[in-house]
C-alpha cells in the first residue's frame, strides 16, 4: 500500500486508514482483529479511532490488539476528540478541558503515551479558537501527540485555525472531512485552504456510507446499516434521486474494470489531487477485503472523468 507525506509535515500515512468508528459495536473483537490483520498483509499502517467511538470501546479494542496482533510501533495512530455522545445526544465541547480529559482517558484505553495524530473532532463556536488551539499547543509541547489536526471544519474555519496556530509549536497538519462521490463538499474552499496553508486532507466515508458499493441498487438488506436503529439516519439521506444515477454509474464503471464498485468508489477518492489518505470502515472481515482489492487499481482517465461529470452537481 502506499504511503504518502501529509501536507508539508513530516508525518507519512498509508494512502487508505483502517476506521474503527464501529469496532466494540457492530464489529466484534474477533471481526475486529481479521480486519486488523487482513490490512496489515495489505501494507496498511494507519488506525483511525475516537474517544466517541462507541463511547471508549474502539480504543479500548486496539490497545488490546496492538499487544496481541501488532507493535504500537509500526503503526500510525490517530485519535481525535471534542464529540460527547451519551443519553441526552451528542455534544460538541472542544474547550481546553474537554480535549485534555479525552486525550488522557484515550490514552489510557489505547496503552500507549501517544498518539500519531491528534484531531479536534468538531467546530464549536461556544468556545475560543485560541483556547482550543491552546490546548492542541499544549498536547504537542506534553508528547502526547506528534502532530494535530481538525475535523468537520469549513474552509474559512480551517484557513483561520491553521494561520493562527502556524506561528506556534503545533500547527495544523491536516483536515478530516467526508469525501465521496455522492459529497464533494471538501473539494471546494476547504481543499483550497489545506492546500494554500500546507496541510493534507483526510477523507472519510469514500464510500458514501455504504452507498456507493451497490447494496441499495434493489432495496434495504436486512443486515445493512440502513436497517440498522441507530445507523439508518445516517445512510438514509445518500438513497434516491441523483444519488442513484451516480451508484448506476460507478456499477456500469466497475464491470468495464472487472472491479466492484466499492473498489472504484474508493479508487477515485483516494488519488483525487490533495487527498493525502481516505479512511473506510467495514462491519466485517470480508468487507474489508473486498475494499482492499483496489489498492492496485488506478482508474483510466475517460472514466475517473466520467465520474467527475456525473457527481459534479453532488
């Protein structure tokens, strides 16, 4: 698998992450530990976790795995923070408090002193740009974190954050933000600012949550995240109208390939100019390996621009 710089900084990460948002949920440890091997013999290096990942069971997960399956040394770790999920809902707190008490709990349930990189999970105008930056300042400066980054940030947000934080000891070098087929959102004035102010991007759901792999082409699977309670809100938006056009589309592309659509879908998002990683999450091993087959597969120019002019509008 490829590795490739993250923006201008020294931190190197595999062209695809291995997500980890339902592991100690939907994916068992069992399922969980098959993924983390089967990307490991892929070349694979870079695991993407948060401290809301099914409320600390993600983290707690890996920090088993990388003492049974794998040193914490051969792998890039990221984390991210900010995002509180529990009975009342979701809450975003991304005060100096909040970011500090997460990273220490993380760091906890992970068994390691550090993390590759660090991410403010969300935007939260309730707080100061400068104590959040702050914090991430003081995360770098303790060594609990190499580098630090951003997440769900718009353009503005992101240029602003990264020019203030470049004159000291940790700026921002990169952005997560959901990039697929069915949401180009990033390649807009985000992109312009991550590339402008030397950072990388970092997409997520390059499969547009599950839609671009087909599944949804004849209806809701029983055993799919649109039929599941607490996922079906999230996928319902991508089903219908344009969006079917651009799975009908990917699905024609992927038999002229002899490849699948998920392996396409994944294809186009991860070599878009400036994307520095994509990061895929699968419920189980066989849908991880499947994913992993397009590692090899560079799509041809008439059709990545086929795709392009397809979602265009998306």
């Amino acid at each position: 698998m490829q590795e490739r710089r993250v923006g201008r900084s020294g931190l190197r990460i595999s062209s695809v992450g291995l997500g980890t948002m339902m592991w100690g949920r939907d994916t068992d440890e069992h399922e969980a530990r098959e993924q983390l091997m089967l990307y490991l013999d892929a070349g694979g290096r870079y695991l993407d976790t948060a401290s809301s990942f099914g409320a600390g069971a993600s983290e707690e997960m890996i920090g088993r795995l990388l003492i049974e399956v794998v040193s914490r040394r051969e792998m890039v770790l990221v984390t991210k923070a900010g995002i509180r999920r529990d009975s009342a809902g979701t809450r975003i707190d991304v005060s100096r408090r909040a970011l500090l008490a997460d990273l220490d709990q993380s760091l906890i349930r992970l068994g390691t002193d550090h993390v590759d990189l660090f991410v403010v999970h969300a935007w939260d105008p309730e707080v100061p740009l400068a104590e959040t930056l702050a914090a991430c300042e003081q995360i770098v400066s303790s060594g609990r974190a190499r580098y630090v980054g951003v997440a769900g940030y718009k353009g503005w947000q992101f240029a602003r954050a990264a020019t203030l934080a470049s004159s000291g000891v940790a700026p921002l070098v990169a952005a997560q933000a959901e990039f697929s087929l069915l949401n180009r959102d990033a390649q807009g004035e985000l992109a312009e600012a991550v590339t402008a102010l030397d950072a990388g991007l970092i997409g997520w759901s390059a499969l547009g949550r599950g839609v671009l792999t087909g599944k949804y082409r004849r209806g809701t699977p029983p055993d799919s995240r649109a039929a599941s309670e607490h996922f079906a809100s999230y996928v319902r938006p991508y089903l219908g109208g344009r969006n079917a056009q651009i799975v009908e589309a990917v699905t024609t592309a992927a038999k002229g390939l002899d490849a699948v659509a998920a392996e396409v879908a994944l294809a186009w998002a991860r070599d878009t100019p400036g994307v520095a990683s994509v990061v895929v999450g699968a419920r189980t091993a066989s849908q991880l390996h499947v994913l992993l087959g397009a590692q090899d597969l560079v799509l041809p120019t008439p059709i990545r621009q086929a795709l392009d002019e397809v979602s265009l509008d998306v």
